[in-house]
C-alpha cells in the first residue's frame, strides 16, 4: 500500500466519526467573536490526537502543531470556525439548536476536515519530515479573525513556509479547484476629483464617459450570465475562458460638488491585481491628453467603503504554490477531481485567509460540496445552504497529501 492509499484507507476508517463531529458543529453555531464552545470541541480533539495546543489566540483562535522530524518545511493548514446570523428554520435532522445562528458558510465542514487531516497526519507520522500548523480561526464572517491572530503574536508561534485553506462552494462534490492569483474578481471605489470649472464644459459627463470606457466586456456579452461560469467551453475552467482580464465599471456614479472641486466616484472591479493598479494611470493618461488636464487635482482608491475597498480581503494564491498543489493532487486523485482553473469569478467575494497570504506564500482552494441529483446545492450564505458530507472525505484525502507532500519537500 502506498502512503496515499494509506491515507485514503484512515479516512474511510474515521469518516463516520467526522461526520458526526461535523453535526455537531452545526447542532451548534456560534457567531464571529463568540465562538467558545467550538474552541473547546477543536482543543479537545486535538489534544486527543497527542498535538500541542495553543489557545486563546486573537479571541477563540486555537493551533494545533504536529512535529514530523523537522528536516522538512513547515506548513500551515487554516480552517475557519464561526457561523452567521439568519433568521430560519433549518430543516436538516442535524439542525442548528438555534433558530437565528447557522452555519451557513460551511465552516463546520472546513473545521472538520482540518481535523480530519490532523487525524490522518498523526496515523501517519513517521512519515512526515516537516511540521504542520492546524489554524482554527475565529471572526471569518466579519474580516476580523486573521488579522486579530496575527496582532496576537501568531506568527512569534509559529513560523509557516506556506499556508493552505479552502471553502465549500458550489462545485460537484469530489472536486478540488484553484489558481494563481485572484480566485475573484476585486472590487474598488476610485474617486477622481477635479477643480470645478467656473462654467459648464461637460466635465461631469466626460468622467463618467472615462469610467464607462475601462469596461472591456460589452453589455450584451454572455460575460454577464453567471450560468456561464462552469460552461466547458468559456467557463472558469477552460484557458480560453471569457472570465479573464477583465474590467467592469458600476454605472451609478456618486458625484459630490464641494470646496470648488467636482469629485466622481465610480465602483470598478478587476481580475488581477495588475489590472486593478493599472487603472489609475490609464485614467490619468487620457485626463493628461483632453482639455481637462489642468483641472485634475487626483485619483485615489478610497481607503474605506461601505460594501466593498480596500477592507476587503481578496485572495491572491501564490502562482507556483498553486500549479504545484492541483499538479500534486491530480496525480493521486486524478485530474477529473483535482482542477485548475483559469477564470476569476466576477463577484464580490473574499476571505480572511487573505491576511494570512499578505505575510505567508500560500493557496486558497475551492472545494466541491453540491450534489445536484441530491439536490443539494452547496452556495454559501444562501438559505438553502446545504452540503454533501461525502466533501468530508474528498477534502481529507486531498489536503492530507497535499500537506503530507508539502512537509517533505
Ligand atoms: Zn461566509
Ligand atoms: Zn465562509
């Protein structure tokens, strides 16, 4: 039996066990900042399997460390631990005790899988050369738990070469996918302010031209139906896919006239990070070459928004991390379950872990929890929220060996 058969072999031995620690979990949600019960589940648990734990970390953060030999790298496994607030009634057997906190987002999955892979890592120590972290991080929903681990002397504790996570979504179940760079689309406000003119010369209007002009799909493209994303031929998973070097400018413009100065605010959104910073030079570039250019004062990103800036928390997968960690699942599990994707998705999504990779190379997966003959469709915060447990096991024995392959290198 090789290692990763072997690896397959314990999942399947403890999968009844997760499942029901995943239930639990969802009997019992806990909101960002509050999630103490599930704390002490994730420190019992871990305990058990003989790791050393460290709690309290930026609120309910808890870390969990298993030490292979040390002659190899260390690895960061995250899992995220709070639920959200809904009103309503959730009708799985296993359903929340409460009528208005549930999780939603599928963190009782993504917890249950990091301990399943701490379980299996365990079974497999001597096999492992490096080091591998198991971050349980509280406050996800509001931005705020990474960031609060960190400030709290997370990596003084630890010290990761790279860093892995990942998120249910609505993929089959049995599929792993990611990229290098951004998995969505970024969202920015950009403000252009300029000297009003004493009399009217289409300044307003020529602005709003500006912005509308940096949007490169058109408004009739199939870009716009979402249905579109999973398409074989243009969808996300496709190199030819339409969702790629991209962007697309919000038509309701908030224009503010004060001190003398007109000021154009639009939202735009970007596929990569090098589009998002080359938006401000193009901008500038045309005001340099109209009548306008005298009147330009600035063009600034607006540090804090209300829905979407600069606090949102956009992945960036590290490139080579990425190619290398779909390379190495799909040569154990296949290249049919193990994706890598081309596409940014356009919406307005983000996670924490996003903090995590500011500071450590790392790699944010998507994980495949719908089983659409089930009926079971796996999109986060929405009400029928649902997600096939057999992601459990598909999430253990991928990032088991991912990590376990990762250690060794
Ligand atoms: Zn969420
Ligand atoms: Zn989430």
């Amino acid at each position: 039996m090789t290692i990763h058969q072997s690896i397959q072999h314990r999942t399947d031995v403890i999968f009844d066990s997760l499942v029901r620690l995943r239930r639990d979990f969802h009997r019992h949600p806990e909101l960002s900042g509050e999630e103490g019960r599930t704390a002490a589940v994730i420190t019992n648990y871990l305990k058990e399997l003989g790791l050393e734990v460290y709690k309290g970390i930026g609120g309910h953060g808890v870390v969990g460390v298993l030490r292979g030999d040390g002659t190899g790298k260390k690895i960061a496994w995250r899992a995220d631990m709070d639920a959200l607030s809904m009103e309503v009634n959730d009708d799985q057997l296993f359903s929340s005790i409460h009528n208005d906190i549930h999780h939603f987002c599928g963190h009782d999955v993504h917890m249950t899988i990091a301990l399943g892979i701490a379980n299996n890592l365990v079974h497999h120590k001597e096999d492992i050369k490096g080091t591998v972290f198991f971050i349980f991080q509280p406050s996800e929903e509001n931005y705020q738990g990474a960031k609060a681990m960190i400030n709290d002397g997370l990596l003084d504790l630890i010290d990761p070469d790279e860093i892995y996570g990942t998120h249910i979504s609505p993929m089959p179940v049995g599929l792993v996918a990611s990229k290098p760079g951004f998995l969505f689309a970024d969202y920015k406000k950009i403000t252009i302010t300029f000297r009003e003119p004493a009399q009217e010369t289409g300044l307003e209007a020529y602005t709003k031209e500006l912005f509308v002009d940096l949007q490169n799909r058109k408004d009739e493209s199939s870009f716009w139906d979402t249905r579109n994303l999973m398409d074989p031929e243009i969808g996300i998973g496709n190199p030819k896919t339409i969702f790629h070097d991209y962007i697309t400018v919000r038509s309701d413009f908030e224009v503010i006239h004060k001190d003398g100065d007109i000021q154009v605010t639009s939202m735009v959104s970007a596929s990569s990070k090098a589009i998002m910073d080359s938006i401000p030079i193009k901008l500038r570039d045309k005001i340099n070459e109209s009548s306008y250019k005298a009147l330009l004062k600035h063009i600034k990103f607006a540090e804090k928004g209300l829905l979407y800036s600069t606090q949102r928390a956009n992945i960036q997968n590290d490139p080579t991390l990425a190619k290398n960690a779909i390379r190495t699942m799909s040569e154990i599990y296949g290249d049919d379950h193990a994706i890598p994707l081309y596409g940014v998705i356009p919406d307005g999504r983000g996670d924490d872990f996003a903090y995590f990779q500011d500071k450590i190379p790392g790699v944010y997966f998507l994980l495949g929890g719908s089983n659409f003959k089930k009926g079971i469709i796996a999109m986060p915060h929405s009400l029928g929220f649902r997600v096939d447990e057999g992601s459990i096991k598909a999430g253990v024995n991928y990032f088991s060996t991912l990590l376990l392959e990762q250690t060794n290198k």
